[in-house]
C-alpha cells in the first residue's frame, strides 16, 4: 500500500491503496463517489467515466498511481454552484435516462465531446459517443439533449446568439 | 401488523414526532441505516389496511406505498398520478415509496408489463376509499353532508361557502385511518369508495416529468451498488471454467498472500473469496487455484450447431396444437401453398452492470440491499434456501442497471445472503462482466417452422406454426431451489420447469384453418448451465413475431400483394372471436401506423436499386396481452459491407387508457431499439465447454452508431367506445418489443430481395446472402 493524493472536484484526498488499484474502486469505496460506476472492467461500456484534463477517461482501466496530482471531475463535480450543467439540464428536458445506470458515461462522454467541439455534427455526436453503450437503448434520447446543451452552451459564449432549444 | 404501522401508531400519540416519522419512512433506505424501522422481526404489511396504503402527513402532503419497482420505464411517476388523481391531492404535494418488502404490501414487484394493467387497479382504489374517508371526516367536523362538499388538492370546501374549508392534513395528519379493506388478495383489495370516471382524472392524460431522473443526472441518486455498511466486506465468485465441471479442491494458499483476504467460502461447486477492499477481492478470484474435474459429456453442442441439434432432440415437452379448422385440408386445397424456417438464437439479459447486492446480517436477521425487480420474491426465497423464518428477512429495493427480466433470478442476492450469514459481517456482492455476460439467464432459443397456404384470390386460407424452444429448465422468480448458487450448493429442484409457455402468435388474422404449436427441447446439461434460460422481455415474443410476421411478407408476396393490405384484408375476414376488442383495435393500429408513415401501397420488393446503399421498408405488428403495436422501418442496406442502418421508426401504440404520453413514448422507444440490438447484433456464442461471448466485445450490442434518426410513437385508443368512463389501462413495457425483428426483416428484403430467416442480421451473414443472390 502506498499513499497517493487526488484532487477530485476541486477536493484534495490522500488515499492508502496497492498502485495499481484502479481510479475507479478509489473513487467510489474510498471517496464515496456514487457517479462513476462499474459496468465492465475492461474500458468497453463507459460507465466508470471521468473526466481528467478535458479527457473522457475511463476510470476502471486507469490506475490510481498514474493520476496522482491530476484533475479528476466526476458527474457529482459538473453542476457550478448548484446550478446543473447545461447537459444535465438538457438530460431532464429529454428525459433521457431509464435506468440510468449508464448514464454517468453517457454525460461525462458528452461533456468531453463538447468541451472540445461546441457545435458538433449528428455524425460527430454519433461517432463521439459510439463507444458508450446503454442497454436500455436511451441512444436517441441521449442525442438529441446533447444537441439541446450544444444550443445552450454556444449560445452562452456567443452572447449575440438566441436560444433555440 | 407492521413495523410500519407501529411508527404510526406511535406518531398518532406522539405528536412532536409528526414530522419526523413520516419522512423517515419516505426514504426506507436512510431509515434503516438509522435502524429507525427497528430490529425486526419484519411481517407482511397488511394490505387489508388502509394505513399500509397511504400516509398523509400534517402539512397536507401523501406518500403512496406500493409493492411495485420501476425499472426505468416511470411506472413510480405514474403510480403517483392514478393514486393522487382518485385521492384528489395535488400531484406535487405525493411521493411514492416501492417495493421494501417491510414498509410496501406485497404486489410481487415488477414483471408481466402488469404494473398498470393489474396493479393500478387496486392501487386507484385504495386512493379513491381514503378520499372517501376524509371526505366523512370533513362532514362531520364542518357539519355538512358529503354530497354538499367539493374537494380539489387535498383541500375541502363546503361548495355553497368556499371559506369553510379543511385540509386532508388538518383531518388526518399523522394518524392512522384504521379503515379495513376488502378482498380475498391484494389484486382484489378495495374499500367502498367508487373509481373515478377517466373523464373526471385530471393527472391522467398528463405528461409529468420522471421524479427519479434529477438524482440520476446530478450523481446524487444512492443506488444499490452504493450501500456501504461498517465491518462490510466485498466478495468475488469463481465460477466453474467449463459448464457442468465438479470441484475437486481448493488451494487456499494461493490467495493468503493477497492484501486483505479474509476467507475462501465453498460448498458445493459454489465457490467465493472474501476481502476487505474491493479490488483485492477481484484479484484473490482471479489468483485462486482451483482444481475442476470436467463434465464426462459436452454440456451443450457448439453455437453453430445449435438449430441442428435442436431440430434433432427429442423435446422434453410436447406443446398442445391451438388448432382452428382443419389445417391439412386447408393446405390441401390452398391455390398457393408457402414454407420458410426461421431461427432466433440464445440471446442475454446482459445488463449494463453486472449482478450485485449487499447483505447485512444484524440481529440475526438479514437484510438484503438489491435491485430485485421482484424483491418480495428475494426476500421469500432467501428465507427458504437459508432456512430462515420469512419475517425475519427484508429487501430493501433501491435502483440499478436494468436487464428486462434478469433479476427475476436474482443470483447475488441469494449469495450475499449466504456469504453474510457464513461470515457473520455485511458482504457485498459483485460480479464481473465476464461473470454477468457469460453467466446471466438468458432468452431461449427459437426454431419455427411457417406454413401457410392461400386461394385463388390470394386470402390466407391456412397458416401452421410449429415451434422448437431450447427452454427446459427455464428459471423461474427467485425460487431456492433453481437460482445459480442453489443449483452449484445442490440444492436444487427434481423437477425442471417445463419452459416454452404460450410461445405462439398473437396477431389477431382470422384464418379458417389454423394451427399453432410449440415444443420445449433442452441442451445435454440441465442444471449448473450458462445457457439457463430465464424471461427476456417479453419472453419469448421477438422470437415468435420474428417468424409469424416475417411469413405474413412471404405470404404477401406470394399472393403478390402489398403487405399492409394483405394484413388488414386477414384482420378484417369474418370471424366471431375477438375478446378485449383486439381485432378492431389491431385494425386502428395498422391503420395508424401506415398512416404516419405515409404507406403506398405496392408489393415488396421494391425494384432492386444499382448504388452501394439499397433502402426498403418492412411492416409488422404484434399482440401482448390486450396491447398492440405496429411499427414500420425504413433500412438501409449497404450491398458491400452487408450492414444494415435502420434509419426511421414509426410505431402505432395502444395499451388503452394512458397515464403519462411521454413516458410511454419514452418506453416505447426504448423497447424498439432494445429488440433492434437484438435483430442486428445480439447472439450468444459458445463452445462445447463453455459461453464464448464473455464481454462488449464478443457481445455486440446496439451503439450511438445504429441509432435511427427518427422515431415516431403515434399513440393510438382503438376502443370501439374510446369515450367510456371505465377505460383500462393496459400494459406497455414489452409489447413494442415484438414486432421489430420481423419488420427488420421485411425491410431488408423490400430492399434486396433477400430474405433473412435467421436472427442477427450481422454485416457477415447480411453480406453472405446478398452475394448468394448476386445482390
């Protein structure tokens, strides 16, 4: 066991974990982080996402070792002040989740897609998001809020642009 | 007697503690972590009490507890809008509190589509008798007669003097009604209050927005993957590496090394280690040595061989025909006479989060933190496989990952009870996705045999169906005796469940001579088995749809006619038998569906095109109980990768009375694209040891990539009498899960030609019969 610090949310934590524990145990057993979840282990479904330098990362394939002093923002850490992202605003509007369970990648994906790319394509939408899956097969729902929070967001740094959504 | 009812009890008496019962129990979960509900023992709530039912509280707000879980589809939302409809309380001023088996009566959770179409019966009920009550109530403390008060958001107003007025909270606030309920099982439980007229329901009809889906988009939401106990412990199965294998030992020294082990536990073939972190968990069952001894025969043939081993076997059951006219001579004189097979694979539950629960086992007692969609179920079979008495054990229902029918057999709910009854410490269960994918129930597989024979004029005069289903031993609900760990401890039933029930078509064609029938076969290894077979949404109508309504298009073309028409031509022959109006109203579906669309009529194929990417449409539709859907899709199919793109959907929808139009909507869509994962990519693959889909990978399911671009859910009411007062609600979680495989199909084949008769319509084998056309 070693001790390793994480800024998480903006928090500093030192945890007393084997190297190569994944991010993922780190955040939910020992920081009692409840967004980012296991769904597979192995990096393929999205729903243990974080985001760590404007990355979508997939925290069950990443150890804890290797992200020592980075910045990692979980679903908990994307509302401002108690004021939602303009994704989870738009998640609601859609009413997008069944379940649920995947929908911390579903967000967390997004957000690094748009962070990116304001205004992205239904093509760059749909190949940015390919490799998040959801077995309640919310796929639709999911695309058209992130259309929803690409208006929202362009429009809040383009002052001069009216909200269409 | 309840816990529950205790704390009333106690309330009425207690008047400081008004306000701090009752919030108590509006969130279970934080309740028992308090141990506010108490040490237990934990009896049946009685649902022959009203008090079991509803609670309103002194500040005129309601909480509704039911013995249902809402798997994602808003049946919690719309529970809330029927009871606070006939209770007549603002919507936003109710709760509604699911499926802990302590504090909600036992409605036997989710499962069946039933939520409304059974279970919102009583619940409206109980709603309407507590108005009743507090309506008598009002009547006496303002002395005036019933019949002389209005009542609008829990507020009661003499209706000649709207000053004089009281609220549901001044009434009854913090005290029990102590009002008895009538009927001989919770389905039937009613008081003396009528039902509302639909037409007097004014949260009926309303789109309320999901009350679960902030806490699931902010993070805040507590799941039942987030319970965390003090003095817990996380466990990891090892499960057997080759279907059917026997243990022979253990070395344990090879995991006393790992950080934070506490213990092996074994009995039987059912093998667990035990640690204090998580992740040493999973890297102890990983390091485990254990030694298994081989099954002497093949469990099951290899997947490519599947239909002909099916095909071969001598069926564990035979089905009784359904039979209508006299088949043989039907086809005998038929003008045209049409065969096809068709084959629909095992496919998975194979739920986004792997199987997992918490057990804690304080006060020797258990308490079992799950999302069991059936968590009454949990709690009894536990009890049994445990030998505990039943009040003693409780569920607690709390969200997680969906899997349409997977917890039904809730295998980590059993094992954590074990494991913390073993260890006498909390213990977390967890499997791995390897564990889940491989492991988990799954849809049985079909083989189905179409003949259908029409007139000189081209009428369907005789259809066959006859079935093979791979579903002997098919799991049932949570029972002791048939899930995972109690078939691997040997503690397992001596009978298999028969499997296959009701496995025919449902679409409502009137053909003279009929006859439908389907028989069960089973795989060499019955028990201890990945390829056991449980209820995947629906269960098995995909399959059976795929097959009916993929030869209803080549009976169409046969009789070269437009497949629509050809349909409603059947739907609208002669015929007496037509219970719950499903006829009339598969007419109005249809009917709506080609209407959205914009249906021209005309035969399929359409003309082959000459560019990369062939486009067609296909048409199907399909019954579940008293609900109808008829969806049509346009594909794409690409002639040189032999992918297939569904690029629109519409669907006409009736399930009657409908209590939110856009969570149906939302429901709707949902099951679409889940039984469109299933037409195009899903199959489990296996080896004659072994499942070979383990993961995402080897599991392929539907992805952003495949989604259609549009999507259209007409919502249609085709009741002869749409305006009757006493219109029912039906069900609609799985009906829109059958049709679209066969749809699927049509379109492929309006589009090349080519007809598909096996089930997934991968690139590879899209490809490969394209090319044998010389598409």
């Amino acid at each position: 066991m070693s001790n390793f610090t994480l800024k998480v949310n903006g928090a500093t934590h030192t945890v007393d974990v084997e190297p190569a524990t994944p991010l993922l145990y780190v955040l939910r057993n020992d920081l009692g982080l409840q967004g980012p979840r296991f769904g597979c282990g192995l990096g393929q479904c999205g729903a243990c996402t974080v985001i760590i330098a404007g990355q979508a990362v997939r925290s069950c394939v990443r150890a804890v070792s290797t992200v020592q002093g980075a910045e990692v923002t979980t679903l908990e850490g994307l509302s401002q002040g108690g004021t939602l992202h303009p994704l989870q605003q738009a998640w609601i509007e859609e009413q997008v989740p069944q379940c649920g369970f995947c929908q911390n990648g579903q967000i967390m994906t997004a957000k690094a897609l748009l962070d990116r790319n304001p205004s992205p394509t239904d093509a760059q939408i749909r190949q940015g998001m390919a490799g998040t899956l959801c077995r309640c097969m919310t796929y639709y729902r999911i695309q058209a809020a992130i259309k929803r929070a690409s208006k929202t967001i362009t429009a809040q740094t383009d002052p001069t642009s009216e909200v269409l959504a | 007697m309840s816990t529950r009812r205790d704390f009333l009890k106690q309330s009425g008496l207690l008047v400081v503690g008004l306000g701090v019962v009752p919030d108590a129990l509006a969130d279970p979960l934080a309740a028992a972590a308090q141990g506010a509900l108490g040490p237990g023992p934990y009896p049946d709530v009685d649902f022959r009490q009203l008090d079991s039912w509803v609670v309103v509280r002194p500040d005129n707000t309601a909480t509704f507890y039911v013995g249902k879980t809402d798997l994602g589809q808003g049946t919690g939302t719309a529970f809330r809008q029927i009871m606070a409809d006939e209770l007549d309380m603002a919507y936003e001023r109710t709760s509604v509190v699911m499926g802990v088996t302590d504090v909600t009566v036992d409605q036997g959770g989710s499962g069946g589509s039933d939520a409304l179409q059974t279970d919102g019966w009583p619940m409206r009920r109980v709603a309407a008798e507590a108005r009743r009550v507090l309506l008598d109530m009002a009547s006496t403390r303002l002395s005036v007669p019933v019949a002389q008060l209005t009542v609008s958001a829990g507020v009661v107003s003499v209706a000649a003097d709207p000053t004089r007025r009281v609220t549901y909270g001044e009434l009854i606030g913090g005290r029990r009604f102590n009002v008895t309920l009538r009927g001989d099982n919770i389905n039937a439980t009613t008081g003396m209050a009528p039902l509302k007229p639909v037409q007097q329901m004014k949260y009926v009809g309303q789109s309320f927005k999901r009350d679960d889906i902030p806490a699931k988009v902010d993070g805040s939401l507590r799941w039942a993957v987030d319970v965390r106990l003090p003095g817990m412990v996380h466990a990891r199965n090892v499960k057997p590496p080759v279907a059917g294998a026997t243990l022979v030992s253990i070395d344990e020294a090879s995991v006393k090394s790992v950080p934070g082990f506490v213990r092996v536990v074994s009995k039987g073939n059912y093998v667990a280690v035990v640690c204090e972190r998580e992740e040493q968990a999973i890297q102890a069952a990983r390091q485990l040595k254990v030694n298994w001894q081989k099954p002497a025969t093949a469990p099951f043939p290899a997947s490519e061989n599947l239909f002909t081993f099916m095909r071969a076997a001598m069926p564990t059951a035979m089905g009784t025909p359904a039979a209508v006219g006299n088949l043989d001579s039907g086809l005998a004189s038929a003008a045209t006479r049409v065969e096809a097979e068709y084959e629909v694979p095992f496919q998975g539950h194979v739920s986004i989060g792997p199987a997992h629960a918490m057990a804690d086992p304080s006060n020797d007692q258990l308490t079992i933190y799950s999302n069991d969609m059936k968590s009454y179920g949990l709690r009894d079979g536990v009890a049994r496989f445990l030998q505990m008495p039943r009040d003693r054990v409780r569920v607690m229902w709390m969200e997680g990952p969906q899997a349409y029918g997977r917890t039904a057999a809730d295998d980590a709910g059993f094992e954590a009870a074990f494991l913390a009854k073993e260890l006498g410490r909390p213990v977390r269960v967890q499997w791995m996705r390897n564990e889940e994918t491989a492991w988990d129930t799954k849809g049985p597989a079909f083989t189905m045999k179409m003949r259908g024979g029409l007139d000189a004029q081209g009428s369907l005069v005789a259809l066959d169906y006859e079935a093979r289903i791979a579903d002997h031993n098919h799991i049932g609900y949570n029972e002791f005796d048939t899930v995972l760990i109690a078939q691997l401890t040997g503690q397992r039933k001596t009978t298999p469940a028969r499997g296959g029930g009701g496995a025919v078509p449902s679409e409502m064609y009137a053909v003279p001579n009929q006859r439908f029938v389907a028989h069960v076969v089973g795989m060499p290894l019955v028990w201890e088995t990945p390829l056991r077979t449980g209820n995947l949404r629906d269960p098995n109508g995909p399959q059976v749809a795929f097959a009916s309504e993929s030869f209803m298009d080549e009976l169409a073309v046969a009789a070269n006619a437009d497949p629509v028409a050809f349909r409603m031509k059947a739907l609208a022959a002669s015929t007496t038998e037509d219970s719950g109006f499903k006829r009339a109203r598969s007419i109005a579906v249809v009917k709506a569906a080609a209407e959205k669309y914009g249906w021209d009529t005309r035969p399929s194929p359409k003309r082959v095109g000459s560019g990369e990417v062939l486009s067609g449409r296909g048409f199907a539709y399909a019954v579940r109980s008293q609900t109808i859907a008829a969806q049509i899709v346009d594909v794409e199919v690409n002639r040189r990768t032999g992918r297939v793109f569904v690029k629109r959907i519409v669907c006409a929808h009736d399930c009657g009375l409908v209590v939110n139009p856009e969570g149906l909507r939302r429901t709707v869509e949902g099951a679409m694209l889940h039984s469109l994962s299933r037409a195009l990519h899903e199959e489990v693959t296996f080896d004659t040891e072994k499942v070979t889909s383990v993961d995402w990978a080897s599991y392929p399911t539907l992805t952003h990539a495949d989604t259609p671009e549009s999507i259209d859910v007409v919502i249609v009411n085709g009741d002869p009498n749409p305006n009757r007062p006493d219109l029912p609600h039906y069900g609609a979680g799985e009906t829109a899960c059958k049709p679209l495989l066969a749809a699927v199909a049509n379109a492929i084949f309006d589009a090349t030609g080519v007809r598909i008769r096996r089930v997934p319509f991968r690139n590879a084998r899209v490809l490969a019969a394209l090319k044998t056309a010389r598409v």
